[in-house]
C-alpha cells in the first residue's frame, strides 16, 4: 500500500561524533550554517615526566582554533598552535550524509583538505615553501546505533621538507576512530593513526588516543590522552614520537564552544 | 509507523466503500512550536507533516517526522534531536483522534471543532483534547489547531543547566491542507 508522499521521508543520521574532532583528527562533522566554534586544546607534556614536573602539568601547548560553517556542508577553519607556532587552515566539505527511508546512504562522507606552516625561527631559517605542509582526507563514518560510531580516514600528508631526510615527503596513511555513547551527554572516544610502512623513520610511532567527551549545551569537553604532542595532521600522524608502552602519554583537552549567529527576533521582556 | 500505517489500511479496507471519497490527506502542512522564556525563543519549523482525515466517520490522523524540523540555530536542532526528543529512537509524533462534533463536513463552510486522541511524543502516550478550525471548501479542507505541550508530560528532561531557556510548555501550532485522497 503506497501512502501518499509519507513513505518519502528521508531520515539523516545527524550527530554521528559531538564535536568536529574524534580526538585529534577530524570527524565527518561541520559547524552547521552561520555557527562559529571557538576550540581551545591543550596537551601537557608526558606523564612520564614523574612528579618532579608534576606528571607532565608544568609544561602544555595549546592551540587556539575558530570554526565556521558558510553552509550547513562546508566550513571553514583556522588554528594556531603554540608547539612549532604553527599556523593551519582547513575546509571541510560535507559529501554525503547517512541517511534512512526513501534514501538509504549508509555512511557519511566529508571530505577534509588542510594547510599548515610552521612559523618558529630555525637555524638555517628555512623558506616558507619548506616550512609548509598539506593534507588531505576522506572522512567516511557510519553511525551503527544511537550510541556506537566507527569512522575511517584515509590521509595523505605532504611536507616540503621532511625533517628527516630520509622520510618521505608524501606520506599515506589511514585513520580510524570511534566513540561509545555512554548517557546522553557522555562518551568515550578512541582514535589511531596508522601509518603505512617504509614512508618514515622507525623512531616515530603511531598516534594513539583515547577520550572522554562531555557535552553541555554549546560547550564540548575532550578529556583525553595521547601519545603525540602537536595537534595538526603533520605533528601528530607523521611525527608523533611518543610511545605509549614507555608512558609517554600526554593528558590534554579540547574545549570548542560554539557561538550561533542566526537573526535573533527581540524578545519581549 | 507500523500503528499508522495499521489505522490507515484499517480505514482504507473497512470504509472502502463509503469512504473512498470522503477520504482527505495532507497535501501541504506547516508545523510549528515555540518555547519563550526571559533568557531565550526557539521556534522551529516542520512542513513534512502527514495527515488523514475520513469525513464519514471523523478520524484524524496526523504523523510528524520530529527530525525534519527546521531551526534556524543548527545547534539547538542538533540537542533537539540528540538529547531532547531523541528522534533516532523515537522518529515520529503522532496524533491519532476523532472529531467529535457530528458535523457534516462535506460543505462548504467553516467549523469550530474538537478532537479527542491520543498524543504520542518522545515515545509517550498522552489522552489529548484539541480545538481547532476547519474550513471546507471546493474539493479542499484546512485544518487550523494550537495547542500547548508539557515537556513534563512526554518525559523530556531538560537539565538544570539550560532550564531557564527552554520553556516548560511549549506552544505548538499547525495548518494542514487537504485534498481528496487518491489511492
């Protein structure tokens, strides 16, 4: 029995991650249209430090993000890191969204494409050119349930320079991450970085992480910990050097705020 | 949706007859809610609504898809979905009644007129009366209601912390237009 255009509904899976980071790397989500998210990380240094450096809280990097979304698929984004003083500027591009009923698409693609720059002094001062680094992902997450979500992140990364020689400049590698939904408001979150082999130096290892997200109303918690200091796509999938086995694990946060810039009706008072 | 589509197909079979030209649906519909407080208005729009009328016997029905509600702050519609009326888990209100006036609704005019159901929102059955207008017209019916809607009712929490900003009873608002239904 055919019911008039009601069997037609389309149901997009909306909120397939809280915030548009799993942990480090990016998830398929984008601020939605006129919404600016303001991202506040920080990653202390290794727990390992012992107690002396009071388990690694004396010393932190941070990077200051702002987000915004042009529409409710495209957004745009820039973020200064203190580790390098690195600059980075990102877009992010909302391909295809899961969905249920008349149209069946089971997984979110978002396509992601970064630039970024260390602009800390070196001796020899390097080029711009050589201080510069792009990458590029896709995204793909399906939602499996209410609570559980699974995304895969194929990336490549290029550096004009390598900061070892030896390395490649052009490095393939593959993200995957996920988060449990434990209420409403709560979930645990884990991401790692795999980097395929013979492309970098055997000292680098692969970026591990975990997380606990909290959300209350425009603010997202990321309680996490990490084996890699640096917080763009160069630092933590190609030169993470921190191994969790030796406990060189980093506690860190990220805090995003997100300010709506929709037309606000006066309100009576 | 198996409940709805139950009910239709129970109207379709046994009023067949009868009923096949006395059966209205939804061509177009506009859905709307508001919640005012001091601190903060939200209102959102749905115009994926679905609705069927029967005119010889008066069953209303009407199914709204909670997701397809438009926001104009995509953050609040996000929460709205996830946290509130969690819409994965619960995708439609619905609002399966009865008209109760005995009215004959096949002229042309306008009618003041009560509906008496049940209210399903969030998963929660509510026993609703309604008033509402209807103007009948030409091969065309508009149905006009407002009503308001506890949150407490439906079993919507609102934390403590955003309490002050979303209005306990929330003031919704619908205009549906019909046609004769065609198989």
């Amino acid at each position: 029995m055919k019911l008039v255009s009601d069997s037609n509904e389309v149901f997009v899976r909306t909120a397939t991650f809280k915030a548009r980071r799993i942990i480090n790397g990016h998830s398929v989500e984008t601020v939605g249209k006129n919404n600016l998210d303001f991202i506040i990380s920080h990653r202390f240094d290794r727990l390992n430090r012992g107690f002396e450096e009071f388990f690694g809280l004396d010393a932190a990097t941070n990077r200051l993000g702002l987000e915004y979304g042009i529409n409710d698929r495209f957004m745009i984004g820039m973020g200064r890191s203190s580790f390098q003083k690195v600059f980075d500027y990102f877009t992010k591009y909302k391909l295809i969204r899961q969905s249920t009923g008349s149209i069946n698409i089971p997984v979110s693609v978002t396509l992601f494409g970064g630039y970024a720059i260390r602009t800390q002094k070196t001796v020899p001062q390097l080029s711009a050119f050589n201080r510069s680094s792009y990458t590029a992902q896709i995204l793909i997450a399906r939602k499996f349930s209410e609570a559980f979500s699974l995304q895969i992140s194929p990336t490549l990364i290029h550096r004009n320079r390598a900061d070892i020689f030896t390395d490649n400049r052009t490095v393939f590698a593959s993200g995957i991450g996920g988060r449990m939904k434990l209420t409403k408001r709560t979930s645990i979150n884990g991401e790692y970085n795999y980097v395929l082999p013979n492309q970098i130096n055997d000292n680098y290892k692969n970026n591990l992480a975990f997380s606990f997200d909290l959300e209350t109303g425009g603010h997202v918690f990321q309680l996490l910990f990490t084996n890699s200091y640096g917080m763009t796509e160069r630092q933590f999938i190609t030169e993470t050097d921190g191994s969790w086995g030796s406990g060189d694990i980093h506690f860190g946060f990220n805090i995003s705020r997100t300010f709506s810039f929709e037309k606000k009706k006066k309100v009576n008072p | 949706m198996k409940q709805y589509l139950i009910l239709v197909s129970f109207i379709l079979t046994f009023n067949f007859a009868s009923a096949q030209n006395k059966l209205y649906s939804s061509n177009k519909s506009d859905v709307s809610f508001f919640s005012k407080t001091p601190l903060q208005d939200i209102d959102a729009k749905n115009t994926r609504a679905n609705s069927i009328i029967n005119l010889s016997n008066r069953d209303l029905v009407v199914r709204i898809p909670v997701s397809s509600f438009q926001f104009k702050n995509k953050l609040m519609q996000e929460h709205f979905n996830e946290n509130y009326l969690e819409s994965e888990k619960f995708p439609y209100a619905t609002f399966k009644g009865k008209i109760i006036e005995d009215l004959e609704l096949s002229k042309p005019g306008v009618y003041s007129v009560n509906a008496s159901g049940i209210l399903t929102i969030h998963g929660v059955d509510q026993e609703r009366k309604f008033s509402g207008k209807i103007t009948v017209a030409e091969n065309k019916l508009v149905l006009e209601t407002a009503f308001d809607v506890m949150l407490i009712d439906h079993k919507i929490d609102i934390p403590k912390l955003v309490f002050k900003k979303i209005a306990e009873k929330i003031a919704v608002s619908a205009s549906l237009n019909y046609i004769p239904y065609k198989k």
